[in-house]
C-alpha cells in the first residue's frame, strides 16, 4: 500500500471510529443548556411565547432551554445571527410572521432565507387581529365600516406602525376588500409604536386600527374600544359574537400573528426528531391548551411538514401585499 492510499484508509478508519461517537453524542443531546433566540425585545407576545416554550421544553426534555433576546429590525437581526450559530441543537431560533414572512417582502436581500436556511419544528401560535374603533364612531358592523369607505374614498384613516402584523392586516383588507376589482382607500397615519398608536386611538384622535386580540379585550371589555370582526378564519373564543371578516363578504380573508420554533439548517435529524415530538407533546398537553385558549391565542397543527408549509404559504402572501402596495423596508 503507498503511502497516498494508507493515508485515505486511516481517514475513512478514523471517520467510521468517530460515527458511534457522534451517534451517542446526538442521541445524548440536550446535554448542556440550550439556547433559543427571541429576535423581539423582553416582555411583548413574543417574548411570552417563547418562554413558555422554553420552560415546557425545560421540563420535558431535563436541560435549561434559555431565552436569548436579540431584538431590532423587526426581528432580523436576531434571525440573521441565528443563521451564524453551529448547526448542532444548542442554539434554536423563534421563528415568526414578521422575521420570517414580512421582512421577505420587505428586503429581497435579507441575508437569511426563511425556507434554506430554518429547519421548520412545529408553530407555536396563531391569534387574529381585531377591527376596533373608538367608540364615538358610528359604525356598529364590519359591513357598516366598508360601506362607508367605499362611498367616502379616503376620509377615513387608520393607525399602523411599519410592517407589524396589524399595518399587513390593513393593507390585505384595502386590496381585496373594495369592488368591483377596486381598492378600499384609507389613509394610513404611521405610528413608532404600539403604545403611542393606542393611546390616540383611545383618546379619539384616530378612528381605527388592526390590534392582537389579546391587547384588544381589556380595552373591549371597559367600553373603551368597540370590535368590529377579527382576522382569523374561524372567530375567536374569546370574541364568540365577533363575526370574521371572512364571513362578512370579504371571501378568504385571513391574517394571523404566529410564531413558532426552528433550528438551524444542518442540525442533525435525530435531534429535529427529538424537539419536534417534545413540541407535538407539550403544545398538546391540557396545561399549554388553556394557557394559550384563555388569551386567545389557537394552537396550530403540529410538527415540521405542517409548519414549513404554513411559513411558505404566509412567505407567499405577504410578499405578494407588500409588492402590490409598494412597502418599502424602513
């Protein structure tokens, strides 16, 4: 044997040596603490979402699974650093409507593919937005509200901040919701954030806005906002006399914020298999169930075919009401 062959005989020995080593090494995992991304600051729905992922997981699979939050960009710097991590189980990432769908549309060259990049596990949550005004406005139905635009183009306006779930919401309803192949016009009047955007709604000074329906209800329930329909498919438990605007005349109409739960493009499958049953086993479990139901929030089916579907579709959508709108990132 020359010396040339001895030395690829030693490598594939050596390489075979190794494979029951990495074998027992993927089949021992998690063991040490495992990181999850949050690309959102601590404290909003994603942030919760994740962390009650993250102590389910703690408990089902006996090592810490600890929240990284790395927020800024709408959730795509802490996706694009999620993308430089070793592809080994020990760094996960939160995957969601904005990071992984919206900013698609927005930036043609993020510098991470949501589809070659993720290994998709299972989604976490879905909850609609909800139609509200304020209630010195007129209009008592959905359908009262549409009628109005549609006779009065442009008089009515609406508050959003730059490509949130409820500004998408919005802009669906304006391309699909008028007729006769028309658009509704509102006016849009933007927003930095959230809480200053709430608290002219409440004070009057904008009529209304597309808000997640867990924020909605405390301000429902006072009298201080009114609902008018909610964004899901099926209405929501926690707004049973809601109607959807689906069911209003504004066939198919759908907008969802969602996340759920990815790895890293080249982790290895014995480890996918292990969170994917630990998801399906937890986001089933009566625990998770009413803890997500008692603030709206659905629980969607389970596991990676599911999941990589629904984030390919969402990719599809809003990319496509981003480009007819023409939203530019910020």
């Amino acid at each position: 044997m020359n010396r040339r062959h001895l030395l690829a005989a030693t490598a594939i020995a050596a390489a075979a040596a190794a494979l029951p080593f990495a074998a027992q090494a993927q089949d021992a995992w998690p063991s040490k603490p495992v990181r999850i991304i949050s690309p959102f600051p601590a404290g909003g729905t994603s942030d919760v979402m994740a962390r009650m992922v993250a102590q389910a997981l703690t408990k089902e699979l006996g090592q810490q699974f600890i929240i990284d939050n790395v927020g800024g960009a709408g959730g795509t710097i802490g996706t694009l650093r999620a993308t430089q991590a070793a592809p080994d189980g020990y760094t996960l990432i939160q995957t969601g409507v904005g990071q992984s769908a919206v900013a698609h549309g927005l930036d043609p060259k993020l510098g991470y593919d949501s589809m070659r990049d993720f290994i998709h596990i299972s989604q976490v949550h879905s909850g609609p937005n909800v139609l509200v005004v304020h209630p010195d406005q007129p209009f008592k139905t959905f359908q009262e509200l549409v009628a109005y635009i549609r006779k009065n183009p442009g008089k009515m306006n609406y508050g959003y901040t730059h490509a949130a779930s409820g500004h998408m919401a919005m802009e669906l309803l304006k391309q699909v919701g008028g007729e006769k192949g028309q658009p509704l016009f509102i006016v849009g009047i933007p927003y930095r954030g959230g809480g200053p955007m709430m608290q002219d709604l409440l004070g009057g000074q904008i009529p209304m806005m597309f808000i997640n329906q867990d924020v909605a209800l405390p301000h429902i329930k006072a009298g201080k906002l009114r609902a008018l329909a909610v964004t899901s498919l099926q209405r929501n438990p926690l707004y049973p006399d809601t109607p959807t605007i689906a069911e209003t005349g504004v066939k198919g109409y759908e907008a969802l914020s969602w996340s759920g739960l990815s790895a890293i493009k080249g982790t290895p499958k014995p480890v996918v298999d292990k969170l994917e049953a630990a998801m399906r086993k937890i986001m089933t479990s009566p625990e998770i169930k009413q803890r997500m139901e008692s603030v709206g929030f659905v629980i969607p089916e389970q596991g990676s075919t599911p999941y990589t579907a629904f984030v390919k579709s969402e990719i599809d959508l809003w990319t496509r009401v981003i480009k007819t709108a023409n939203i530019k990132a910020e």
